[in-house]
C-alpha cells in the first residue's frame, strides 16, 4: 500500500513532469516558429550573387538556410521583384541582407511579414522618396565614381577602379575574377526613389566599410545612425562580404540569434530553471 507521503511526491513529481512537457512542447514549437533560421542575401552594383560565397559558407556551416538573390540591376522594380521572390520561398522567420545598392533594394521589399531583421553592409538606406543622390552630395565623393564606363544604357567600373577603389584588400586574382562577373547596372538605376522604408520598421544592423572609396564611410555611419542600427566597423574596401566575411557573418548571426531567443519570451510558459531554448 502506498503511503500518503509518498504518494504526495509521486502526484508532485507527475505534474510537475507533466507542466515541464508541456513547457518543452510549447518552447520548441515556439523556436521553430519565431527563430531566425532563413537568411536572404542581396547583392549590389558591380557585383551579382556570387559575391556573398564565403559568407555563404559560413551561414550554412552554422545551419541556417541561405538564399543568395540574383539582381538584374535594370531597375529598382526589378530588383525588389527578384528578392521578393526569394522571400516567398522562405519556411518561415528571415534575416534580409544587403551589400550596397542592395540596401535600396531591401528597403522597400524588407516590410515583407516573414522578414525579422535588416542587415546593411556599406549599404545605402533611403527614407521613403527620399532623394538619395543628393543626401550623398552632401558627403565626400568617393574615387570609384571617377572609373565609371558607360555603353549601351548601363554603366560598370572600369578595372583599375574596380581592383582599387570597389576591391582594395580583396587578393588581386579574386577581385579579377568579381571583375569579370560584375554586373552592369542600367543608367537609370541610381535614380529610383523608394516608396516605404523598412528600416523604420523592423530591427537594424549595420557594417561600415572605413576604407571605403566606392561609398562614402562617414554617409555610411550617418545612415546606421539614422537607422538606430547595431554598427560594427571594419577596416575593410567597400567588398567587406569578400575581405572580412566572417565578421559579416557574425553580424548577421547576431541578427538571427536577436530574434531567436525572444522564442520562448512569448511563449506564455515560464521557462523550468536551468532551461535554455536553442
């Protein structure tokens, strides 16, 4: 026969066996909801999906799903249709990110309600019909605007400015190598006004370039500030995806992990001691 106290521990040990279950059930179920497991990558001008491979690498290696969108840079429409095909394809939360003229890109398709966090890498990052152009006037002109070559209706950097003032601190053959698979942009493509602004609306990262010659450093950090980013510096050419892709990849790590461990905050559920969500 069971005595009344042990049968009290038993009872005891039962529910709270039962409570930690459910908390169990609800808290994974609520990481593979709400966690950041998706990563959307955009690249810039002079530049096509290729450009993200090693920071490609390493998000993969640390078991997020990575989808590198291919911009044909012929107009802001098109390229926001592009990246928002991409963000159809995702399963669920996702970091959106952007390598230069990228971050035009990702501020107007980055209110998309899958989309968790912003990441912009020496990127532009309009207001909503917001005049870019001339809110870079108003910064230092950087040297690679000089080695632009036009033809045919588009424009791309010529090979002296792309090895020294796009891809300073990338190895001379790589950065001949992005050279030949650069993209050409159309001549109307800087002149795109966005219609929103995402930043406004969803959490920021920022990486700046402080050796930058194609993009201003300090219109760089005026936007991360204006943005209330997260900002990290490097000493980094404008290709910082290329020269320092594991600190970029960090950053977007950061982003994903800021994301995922809210999970279980919402979940209702007070957490057992010691439990940790992953």
């Amino acid at each position: 026969m069971i005595s009344r106290r042990t049968f009290i521990a038993l009872t005891a040990g039962a529910a709270t066996a039962s409570l930690t279950g459910l908390w169990s059930v609800q808290a994974s179920a609520g990481a593979r909801a709400g966690s950041a497991r998706n990563v959307v990558l955009v690249h810039g001008a002079y530049a096509d999906g290729s450009s993200w491979s090693q920071v490609i690498e390493r998000l993969q290696a640390a078991g997020l799903n990575v989808t590198s969108v291919q911009n044909p840079l012929t107009s802001l429409s098109d390229d926001v249709a592009a990246t928002r095909r991409a963000l159809a394809l995702q399963d669920g939360p996702t970091i959106l990110v952007a390598h230069s003229w990228g971050g035009t890109v990702i501020s107007e398709a980055g209110l998309a309600s899958n989309v968790t966090g912003l990441v912009y890498v020496a990127a532009r990052a309009p207001d909503a019909g917001e005049d870019y152009a001339a809110l870079a006037a108003q910064f230092p002109t950087p040297p690679a605007n000089a080695g632009l070559v036009e033809s045919g209706g588009f424009k791309q950097l010529s090979k002296e400015a792309f090895l020294r003032d796009f891809a300073g601190d990338v190895p001379r053959s790589l950065a001949l190598t992005l050279y030949a698979a650069q993209g050409r942009i159309s001549d109307s493509l800087f002149t795109s006004k966005t219609s929103v602004a995402a930043w406004r609306h969803k959490p920021t990262w920022y990486a700046v370039s402080r050796n930058d010659r194609t993009t201003s450093p300090d219109l760089e950090r005026f936007l991360a500030a204006r943005m209330g980013a997260k900002t990290v510096e490097l000493d980094s050419s404008h290709l910082s995806i290329v020269s320092h892709p594991a600190a970029i990849t960090k950053l977007i790590l950061d982003a994903a992990a800021a994301f995922r461990n809210d999970g279980a905050r919402h979940q209702g559920v007070d957490a057992p001691a010691g439990w940790r969500v992953s």
